[in-house]
C-alpha cells in the first residue's frame, strides 16, 4: 500500500484489476451520448425514485402501516361504509391492545363464512399488487373484520347489568362510542377472555356480527392474538371523513386489573 493509500502495482491481483476495469465501463455507460439525452437522464431519475418509493413502501408496509377499506357497516358511526383507514402493525406485537382500540384482524375461523375464490385476471393482480404497495388501495379489505376490542386477556365480560350496561371485571361502562339509539347488547353473554386473545365487537350493536355470534365455533367467539394485523390510528379517506380514532381511554379507566 503507498502513502497515497492507493496499493502498489504489485499487490493488484486479477480480482482487483476486474473490478477496476468494471468501474470503467460503468463510467463509459455514465459518460456515454445515450446518458447524455436530458430526456434519458431524466426517465432514468424518475424510475429510480419510483423504484426507491416502491420499495420503502413495500418495508413500511410490511413492518409499520397498512391501509384498509371498511366494507360494512358493523362500526357505524365511528367508521363509514368505504372508509379508508391507516392501522399501526406494530400492534399488538411491539404495543400491546388495549380496552377499546379500533383493532383489524383475519378470520379466525368461521366468522366470514365461505370466502368466493373468482378467477382473477393476471394483470389485474400485478396492477392490484402494486397500487397497494403503495397504500393506494387495499385489495384484500374484504377478508378482514374490524372490530373495537372490550375484553383484554383475563377480563370477566359480562351482558347486563340490571341497568343494561356491560360489566367488565365487576365494572358497569358506558360507551359513548355505540351507534345512536343502539344498546350495548341484545344477546346475553358471560365469558373470560382467554391468555392471548380478545373478546371485540362492532360500534354498531345491532347490525355487527361480532365475538357474541361466534361463541359456537372453536375459538368461543375470541380472536386469538396471531390473527391481529394492527390497530386502526385514523381515517385517511374520505377527506371530509379525517379523523384520529380514539380508544375512550375514560370509558375503561376505573375497571379492575383481571
């Protein structure tokens, strides 16, 4: 090595003079007329920032945010047919749920009913694939629930009290988040949320088939926590519609620690 910190002519092996003579040609490519077209150079600049979004888009996708659109009305009012909503996937992971977060999930088992597999054609699943790495629609929307968690590992849920509320480990709530003129359950109930695992329902009681009509089915109406994606933070679309979402952090203050 010379005191120039370039090596000696003598300690250039084979490797070394390929490698250099590769940086050579990519300096021809660089300096090359074809290069030198504004109109290339600017093409090129353009495909390199899409390709640079696409993949930060895929990473932030993958570990941090999605995107949903909501298909039905279970959530009224807090969410409206065709909303689009961002959802924190560090949840519950890395943040754990909480009593009244805004949680998405995959089926459990059962709770769709039979999903319909139609033929897609291919370039529309390119075309879906793409735009929805880049959060600009949410193409499997449709085989996830949204649902507002009430019953957290351990907690003692019970429908009603002689007042008509929910009772969660002793505690009568109120919930100001239930769709107008609706009651906080037709359906009587009486469960302990199992390790791992949440009891949810829809804002809209009345028309949300929640964790109450699935106490039959194997996982007795739970979402076991491997099948959560995230917790909804806010309506992104339609504008009109932007909103942070709350979790009524008051509503659930004073219940007892299972």
């Amino acid at each position: 090595m010379s005191n120039t910190g370039l090596p000696e002519s003598s300690d250039i092996n084979e490797e070394q003079v390929g490698r250099f003579r590769n940086f050579k040609g990519l300096d021809k490519i660089r300096n090359s007329r074809f290069m030198k077209n504004p109109i290339v150079r600017i093409l090129v600049d353009v495909l390199g920032i899409l390709l640079t979004a696409l993949v930060l888009s895929l990473l932030i996708k993958t570990f941090l945010i999605r995107s949903f659109y909501i298909p039905s009305g279970s959530m009224l009012n807090t969410l409206q047919i065709n909303d689009r909503i961002v959802v924190n996937e560090l949840v519950p992971n890395v943040i754990p749920l909480e009593r009244g977060d805004v949680v998405v999930f995959r089926d459990p088992g059962g709770w769709l009913g039979p999903v319909s597999k139609n033929q897609v054609p291919f370039t529309t699943q390119v075309t879906d694939w793409f735009l929805s790495s880049f959060g600009v629609i949410a193409p499997d929307s449709d085989v996830h629930l949204v649902k507002r968690v009430i019953g957290i590992p351990g907690d003692h849920v019970v429908c009603c009290s002689d007042n008509g509320k929910l009772t969660i480990n002793g505690k009568a709530i109120t919930e100001p988040y239930i769709a107008n003129g609706q009651s906080p359950s037709d359906i009587k109930f009486n469960v302990t949320v199992p390790a791992n695992s949440y009891w949810v329902m829809g804002d809209n009681r009345g028309n949300s088939e929640d964790s109450r009509f699935h106490l039959d089915l194997p996982s007795k109406g739970f979402v076991n926590k491997s099948f959560v994606v995230g917790r909804a933070v806010l309506v992104s679309w339609p504008f009109a519609h932007f909103t942070w979402l709350d979790n009524y952090a008051s509503v659930f203050k004073d219940v007892p620690i299972p």
